[in-house]
C-alpha cells in the first residue's frame, strides 16, 4: 500500500488518541489494527463492551506503562458515560414511544391493511373462475 493511503488512517488515530502521545510507530500499529477490525466486522458483530476489551487487550502491547495509564483513565470516563446514556435511554420514554409505534402499525395492518388486501384477492375474478382470465 502506498503512503498517500496509508497517512489518512495515521491520522485519525492521531486525533483521536491525542492524549496518548503516540509515536510513529505505535500509530501505524494501531491504524493497522483498525483496518483489520474493519474487515473482521463484515462478518462478525461485536457489542461496544467487546471492542473496548479487544482495544485494551491490544493496546496493552503497543502503548508503555504512562499511555497506558493515561488509555485506562480515558476508557473508564468512556465506560462510565456509555452506561449512563444507557441509564438515561433506559428511564426515556423513546422506547416506549417506539414499542407503541410498532404496535399502533402491527394493528393497522391486522385491522385495515390485511382484511382489505384480502377481501380484494378474494373477490377477484380469475379466483372464483380460472377461465375468466386472459392466461387459462
């Protein structure tokens, strides 16, 4: 791979690891990384908790012992704000507002779109007598 496409990915993992100080090197490793991941994700779902754990579990290796200490900070302020948006979705009425939706549109089809479709199938010529339509 070229350097014009490689300087792209170094970057973001500049701007968004800033606080780690990374060296050249440990920017490339980690830009490599993410590239993978990406691939890996085609296939395979990972939960938010998972990928922070495959994070940790691989910047254990590539970051020393003061980036590591400054990621672990950082990882945890990230756990602790995901969770409480979790609690704020939690104790929101938008899935409530959404379960009724889905409700509100399970009955529409129940009560108006089916029948309707269905007495209009049914009373369709060609059903009751085959030989009324152009293709017997």
């Amino acid at each position: 791979m070229d350097d014009q496409n490689e300087q792209p990915s170094i970057g973001w993992v500049y701007a968004l690891w800033r606080h780690l100080d990374l060296t050249p090197e440990q920017a490339q490793k980690i830009a490599d990384i993410d590239k993978n991941e990406q691939i890996l994700a085609r296939n395979w779902f990972l939960s938010i908790w998972e990928r922070w754990d495959y994070e940790f579990f691989v910047f254990k290796d590539i970051l020393d012992i003061n980036q590591l200490a400054r990621y672990v900070d950082k990882r945890g302020q990230r756990i602790k704000d995901h969770e409480q948006s979790l609690i704020e979705d939690d104790n929101s009425d938008l899935i409530l507002r959404r379960i009724q939706k889905a409700l509100a549109e399970i009955n529409y089809l129940e009560t108006d779109f089916l029948p309707a479709t269905s007495k209009k199938f049914l009373n369709h010529h060609s059903i009751n007598d085959p030989r009324q339509t152009k293709y017997h």
